[in-house]
C-alpha cells in the first residue's frame, strides 16, 4: 500500500515540476536575465571582468532547470506521500483529496512561507559570496525550526480540541504556531545584502516568481495526488463488489 503511495507520489511530483519548469522559463528566467545584465553592468563599471561561465546560461535554464525542479518535485511528492500515509485515518474523517489538499496547504506554509518571510530568495547579484554558507545555513534552520513548530502544534491541537471543541482548538493552535514562529524569527539575525542601485520592482518581480513557482508545486502535488489516491480507491472498491457479486 504505501509503496503504492509512494508512486503516485513521485507522479504527482513530477508532474508539478514540469508545470513548475513552464512557469518558471515563462515568468522567473526573464528576472534572472535582468538581474545577470545588472550584475555584468556594476562589474564592468568598476573595471571588473566578468566572471567566466562554468555553465552556460542556455543550459541553466532549459535541461538544467528541468532537472533540478522535476527532480525535487519527485522527492517531494513521494516524502509527501509518506507523510500522507502515515496521516491517513488518523486525523479523523477526512477523505484522500481533503487531506492531500490540507497537507499541501500545511507544507506550503511550513517549507515555503515561513523560511521566506525571514530570508527571501534573491536573484543573482544580490548576497556576498563569503556569506553563502552562513545564509544557506540560517535558511534551512529556519526550515527545520518551522517543521518542528508545525509538529508541536498539530500534538498540543488534540488536548486543546478535546478541551475547548474542535474549532476553538484548532484556533488555539495555530496561534502557538505563530508565536512560536514570531518568537524565533524575531530572535534570529537579519540578512540584508542587497546593493542600494538594485532595481526593487526587478527584487519584487524575482521574490513573487519564486513563490510562485511553489504556489504551483505544491498546489498541483496537493490536488493530483489526492485525486490519484481516491481514484485507486475507487477502482478498488468497485473490483471487490464484483467478487462479491460473483461469489
């Protein structure tokens, strides 16, 4: 059953990112363009050569790209599978498309949102190299800071709901997920390296296009892997009424 899962999974992923792949050539590459063009301007005004290319921008953004986000659509739509195995029949009466869709909504805020409020994607030219590191590493402790909160909350949702009825226990919950996630945000340190001459509306194009590109991710593993499941549950269901009309 949950290698069954796992599959439809990765098909769902795979699917998302070649939807994602589209949006991205469409409406993010053309931001990466202008920010590469702003990059190479600032380096020649301070007499600097530009830096060779160990890959060329033409493969960046056709097969490389493909690569890297149909590659994590699949890892992601199968540990979302897991994550929905695991789930499933255990968070009362929800159907397979209401608990993907309510899944995807969950990782969405807790893998997207969070990390990004505090540290947003910037485009090329923006961040020091000698602070990749540091700034990689800050990002995905905030990852893991919010999967942990999520973790926490969805636990102490079930006393709450059992004290204060399944609506005021849900509310209750989400804001000690806020809290939390206020707190620590507030407690971490800021990063803010982006040069003064770089254009805001280009910074604002990039941020909206790579938040899009997991508004599409996300929404499209959520509702394809939901229908998958409830369509392989029906077929299931239909195969055992025919035994149980031929025996």
């Amino acid at each position: 059953m949950v290698g069954k899962l796992l599959v439809r999974g990765m098909l769902a992923g795979i699917a998302a990112g070649l939807l994602t792949f589209a949006f991205a050539r469409l409406v993010g590459e053309p931001q990466v363009n202008q920010a590469i063009a702003f990059e190479a301007k600032a380096d020649a005004a301070r007499g600097e050569a530009p830096e060779p290319e160990l890959v060329s921008r033409d493969t960046q953004r056709g097969i490389g790209l493909l690569t890297g986000v149909v590659t994590y659509g699949a890892a992601f739509g199968g540990l979302f599978s897991l994550v929905f195995a695991y789930a499933y029949g255990r968070v009362g009466v929800l159907g397979a498309r209401a608990l993907s869709a309510w899944l995807a909504i969950g990782a969405f805020v807790t893998l997207v949102i969070v990390p990004n409020i505090k540290y947003p994607a910037n485009p090329p030219s923006v961040g020091d190299p000698d602070t990749i590191g540091a700034r990689t590493g800050l990002f995905f402790l905030m990852i893991a800071i919010s999967v942990a909160a999520m973790v926490f909350s969805l636990k102490v949702r079930r006393p709450l709901a059992a004290q204060f009825g399944l609506w005021n226990g849900s509310i209750i919950a989400g804001l000690v997920f806020v809290v939390i996630i206020a707190a620590v945000q507030l407690s971490m340190p800021a990063i803010n390296e982006v040069p003064e001459a770089f254009p805001a509306v280009l910074l604002w194009k990039f941020r909206v296009a790579a938040i899009g590109m997991q508004v599409i991710m996300w929404t499209t593993i959520g509702l394809l892997f939901g229908a998958l499941v409830e369509r392989a549950q029906r077929a299931t269901l239909s195969a055992r009424r025919e035994v149980a009309r031929s025996v």
